[in-house]
C-alpha cells in the first residue's frame, strides 16, 4: 500500500529537523559547554567495541557474497514504495536516474544565469577554506557575506576556498528564494521541505564524514565524485572528531601515509551528472569532490522518520 503524503504535523516536524540539522551545521562540532567529560574507557568498554567491530566485519563479509547486497545499485523510474523497502529502511545506497527530468534549472542555472537571477542580492557563503584543514568541523570561523554575483565569480575561479553550502541554508533563503521557480518536486521520496543549495566550482571538496540524518543528493548542474563507504569500515577511519574522519581523503597518498589502516577500505565511487539522485543513508561515510562547477541540493524532509540526530552520542 503506497504511503500518504504527510499531514501538516508531519510537515512541520520535517522543518523542525531541517533547523535542527541547520543548527549542528551538518556535523560542526558542538560548543564546548555542552559536551561533558569523556568516562575514561574500561576494559569492558573495550571488549564491547571489539565485539562491535566484529559483527559488523562478518556482516560486510556476507554481503559480500552477492553482488546484489553488495553492490551500489542504480535504477531508474523507482517508486517511493520500492525505495522505502529496498534503499530507505535498509539504510542501503542507491543512484536514481531520471527523477529530475523536466527540471528547468538542469538547462538554465549556468553561472550566468544564477548571477543575472539572483544580482547583488547578499548571501553566506564558506570563504578562506584553503588556509585551513578544519574548514568543515569549524564551520563559523568561515562564513563570509558577499553580494552574490561576487560569490559566482569566486566560484568560476575554481578551487576550494568559497563554496556555498547546506550550512548557509537558512541564511541565504530569502536571497535565493528567485531560483525556487526553476526547480521540481519528488514527491514520491520527500515532502515540500525545501532542499539546501550547494553552489561551488571545480576542486571544491567536503572531506570524509557522516551526517545525522538520511539525505538525498539531487545533483543539478556539473559534476560531482562521491566515494561512499560504509558504517562497518569506522574502525579504520580514525573517527575522533565528531562525524569527521582524521583521513579526511581517502585518494590522497600523503593521508593514507598517515592513516594506513585507511588504504583497503571497502569503498563505492560514484560520479553524479546533472539529474542525478545518490541516497546517502545515516551514518555512511562520505567525501565529495567537485569536477566542474556545481550546483546540487540536499533534501532531509523524507516522507518517513529521520530523525537520527536528535540521539547522537556528539561527546
């Protein structure tokens, strides 16, 4: 039986998590105040942990008898039904094609395009990020203003240091809100919670990390290269730092150098081109790197329960 769309309750509580995510900056570290002590681990801590990694180990090596369950599928005209119990309640990745078909910003939101759009309207974006490694986990040190045509030349300069992200979401809404009209919906996964808008050019990069919630990535203009890895592979990602990983590239050999345990991770790659979905499911790890300049959206406001971060163990 195909779900309903959500009452207005649910709506609401779509947008509640959207602050709530907007709030965490997707994964920025929580202020100091708040998080208490760490317990010094015991032995029996330890023991619990190895036990962990262990289940998760011989889980991944039976998958890894079928291509189907270990696979990263890709399909296409697929139902909101068949995605809830295939991908969504699995946790599982998938590519969807031919979703966003019809979307008139796939044609139109071209640099000069989204310039001329939007003109001088101020927006947020992330500046100064390649005089810093830490750039995501201290999101606040790197948030910048600019009028937004500016923002669009800095982009098409390529390179890292300014990329309009999810975290500037809430902020930049109402000078945004003109490329809204060029956009679709996918009724089938999500309800109308609006998505939050990446714009950066190529060589921009978010590093290793998982996020909170459930997301699905609707890639718009350009290309993007996401290596995906799952949950059972932590142990070897020196997680320290919240939702971050110390390796932070998994492809850079001078990383690997200093994280070794990192260089035979099961991993998935996956270049997504315009009209592209990628479902990235709570807790797997993720790198993204643009190989053009970009435009895509991350949608939260799933038709079904997402709300992993309210829970998360950020200490």
């Amino acid at each position: 039986m195909s779900k309903r769309p959500p009452s207005l309750p649910a709506q609401a509580n779509d947008m509640r998590m959207q602050m709530a995510l907007r709030q965490i900056d997707f994964g920025a570290a929580p202020r100091a105040a708040a998080v208490p002590a760490p317990k010094p681990q015991t032995a029996e801590d330890a023991l619990a942990l190895k036990r962990r990694d262990w289940l998760l180990a011989v889980q991944e090596r039976q998958r890894a008898l079928s291509p189907y369950a270990s696979g990263l599928l890709t399909a296409e005209n697929l139902s909101g039904e068949d995605f809830l119990h295939s991908f969504y309640a699995p946790g599982r990745p998938v590519l969807i094609k031919g979703a966003m078909a019809g979307w008139p910003a796939l044609e139109r939101w071209t640099p000069d395009y989204l310039a001329e759009t939007v003109g001088d309207a101020e927006i947020e974006y992330q500046g100064g990020r390649s005089r810093a490694q830490d750039y995501e986990l201290k999101k606040d040190r790197h948030r910048k203003r600019a009028p937004f045509r500016q923002f669009i030349a800095l982009a098409r300069a390529g390179g890292n240091d300014a990329y309009l992200t999810a975290s500037n979401s809430a902020a930049n809404a109402p000078a945004l809100a003109p490329l809204a009209a060029d956009l679709g919906h996918l009724d089938a996964y999500l309800t109308r919670a609006p998505g939050m808008l990446w714009i950066g050019g190529e060589g921009t990069f978010t590093p290793l990390h998982f996020d909170l919630t459930n997301n699905l990535l609707a890639q718009v203009t350009g290309t993007k290269r996401v290596i995906l890895i799952p949950p059972s592979q932590t142990q070897r990602l020196a997680h320290k730092s919240h939702v971050f990983s110390e390796v932070r590239d998994v492809t850079d050999p001078a990383r690997l150098a200093l994280h070794p345990q990192a260089r035979d991770v099961l991993r998935y790659e996956v270049l997504l081109t315009p009209g592209d979905l990628l479902f990235v499911p709570i807790g797997w790890w993720h790198q993204v790197r643009s190989e053009s300049f970009a435009t895509m959206l991350t949608y939260t406001g799933f038709h079904w329960e997402n709300a992993g971060h309210e829970s998360y163990p950020a200490g």
